[in-house]
C-alpha cells in the first residue's frame, strides 16, 4: 500500500506577531486541501522577548479536528522559546466535515494575549478574476470589448455561469 502523500507546510510559516513580551510565530495557521486520515502538523514557536523569567499558557483548541501537542516546560528565560505542534486530523470513523474548520488557540504570560487563529480548508474551487473591466474611453453608439479572465485556483474543478439582466448592452463571446 502506498502511503499518503506528504502534506503541505503551512503557508503562514513566514509570518508573525508580536505583543508586549510575547512572540510568535506563524500568526495564523492553515491548511489548504485537507482530506481525511493524513495527519497535518504545523510547529508553533513562542518566544519570551521580555527581561524576566515568565510562564507560558496556551490554550488549546474546541474542535475535535485540531490538537494542540505541547507539554508545559514551566518558566521560559528571557530571550528563550518553546515549541508546540498544531495538529488536524479528519478521521474516516470520526464526524462528517462538509464545511472549512474554524478554530484558534489563546497564547498568554499573564499580562499579554494573543489568538492564533487556526484554518483547515476542505479542497474546493476557487474561481478567481479582476473585479474591474478597463474599457477605456468609449464613444456613444459604437462597441468596445475587453477581455474577462477566470482562474480557478482551487483544487477541484469549478464550474461558473454568467448571469446578466434581460437587455443588459453586453454580450459575451463565446456565448
């Protein structure tokens, strides 16, 4: 049997937040495309930027997808960090999913908060294009045409309609 294939890092991984004595980083954490049974881990790093000993608390997520594997190291030096996985993890004989999961994780030294919001998205289409037609300058009575680009940037295949109102003065090629 083949095993699954390796699940993406998450996209977040460059970015972070700062408050008061507390750094962390990824400031968000998201999984794209996420199918049941592999195990999808992000590592969370929590940094004491203070000038004293302080004590880390995170509080771990509600949903039942998300687990939060991190064991409790007491008082973090200054300068010092910690580490903690995000985990997700659809089950074949767990709940269904029919939606994107929502969830966060709280960071905090007792006097500084901070949310790590937490994301896992099911694979989907994602129709994406330029909300803005450009015509130009066009001169009353005569025709102009500019071109409207779709891309899916999803992972499944979309499917899309233009819909426009009866005697709209716009006609769309291919029809």
């Amino acid at each position: 049997m083949d095993a699954p294939p390796e699940p993406p890092a998450a996209p977040y991984a460059d970015m972070t937040v700062s408050v008061g004595d507390m750094f962390v980083a990824p400031k968000a954490v998201l999984f794209e495309n996420v199918e049941p049974e592999p195990l999808y881990v992000c590592q969370l790093t929590i940094r004491n930027t203070g000038k004293t000993m302080t004590r880390l608390r995170i509080t771990p997520p509600k949903s039942p997808f998300f687990t939060l594997s991190y064991v409790p190291t007491g008082s973090v030096a200054a300068g010092l960090s910690i580490t903690a996985d995000i985990e997700f993890q659809m089950r074949a004989d767990g709940p269904t999913v029919t939606a994107d999961v929502l969830d966060a994780i709280t960071v905090t030294n007792g006097r500084d908060v901070i949310e790590v919001p937490l994301r896992a998205n099911l694979p989907a289409p994602r129709v994406t294009f330029d909300p803005v037609l450009d015509f130009g300058l066009v001169v009353h009575n005569t025709q102009q045409s500019a071109p409207l680009q779709l891309s899916n940037q999803g992972s499944r295949p979309a499917k899309w309609s233009l819909v426009l109102e009866d005697g709209a003065p716009v006609v769309c090629e291919p029809p």
